[in-house]
C-alpha cells in the first residue's frame, strides 16, 4: 500500500492534491483496497459546491456502495469522466489515472486540517 507523501488525506479515506487555489480529489489506496473491484463511480456535477466533509458521489464495488467525502470546501470544476467508462481505474492507479474530481477551493486553511500521509497510516494501522 502507498502513502504519497505530497497529498493529504481524510479519516473518511480520501485524498487531496493541491496544485495553487485547486484540489485534485480520490480515494486511497487502503480504500480501494477494502472496497475490492470497483464498478462504478457516480460523481456529482461540474459546478456543484460542497462544504467540507460533504458527499459528493459514491463509489459502487461488487459488494458494497460507499460515499464520496470532499475533504474541503470547493466547487467543482471536473469530473474524470474516464471513470464512467472504466472504474476499475480506482483500483488500478488510485492516485493517478483514478482522481476523481477537481475542486476550486473555497477555504484553502482547511488543507491544513487533513491527515498527512504519516498521519493517515497510523489511522490504517
């Protein structure tokens, strides 16, 4: 399991990558894991906007379906519409070619209440 050192993670198992006043949004590699062959990925709307901690789409595996928490607040500016033809990409390069959603940030300070990847793996154990 990886951990990147340069994102930053939610106790929910999402991460984030900031690049200037935009995130980059998935979910971890422990989380894609747990979840086992991922499906389908239903994502809300570009131009939707969230406060921190909200759903903001639902990952379906064979098994089970899990919410999607924005790790802050934002509004969204992109959807990997990949996903729509071939979810398993969640599995394949969860923080790669799986992103999920890129967000504007409406709040940036509240990057500094997330989990940092060493922070995140004592979470995970």
């Amino acid at each position: 399991m990886t951990f990147p050192a340069d994102l930053k993670y939610t106790k929910d198992h999402e991460w984030i990558k900031i690049e200037g006043d935009t995130g980059i949004v998935g979910i971890t590699d422990f989380a894609q894991n747990e979840l086992g062959d991922i499906i389908y990925v239903d994502l809300k709307a570009v131009g939707s906007s969230f406060k921190q901690h909200e759903i903001f789409g639902t990952v379906e595996a064979v098994k089970t379906v899990s919410d999607l928490f924005i790790p802050v607040s934002g509004t969204i500016l992109e959807i990997n519409e990949k996903l729509a033809a071939d979810a398993s990409v969640v599995n394949n390069d969860p923080y790669g070619k799986g992103w999920m959603v890129k967000v504007k940030l409406s709040n940036p300070a509240q990057v500094e209440e997330l989990l940092s990847a060493d922070g995140y793996k004592v979470l995970v154990g």
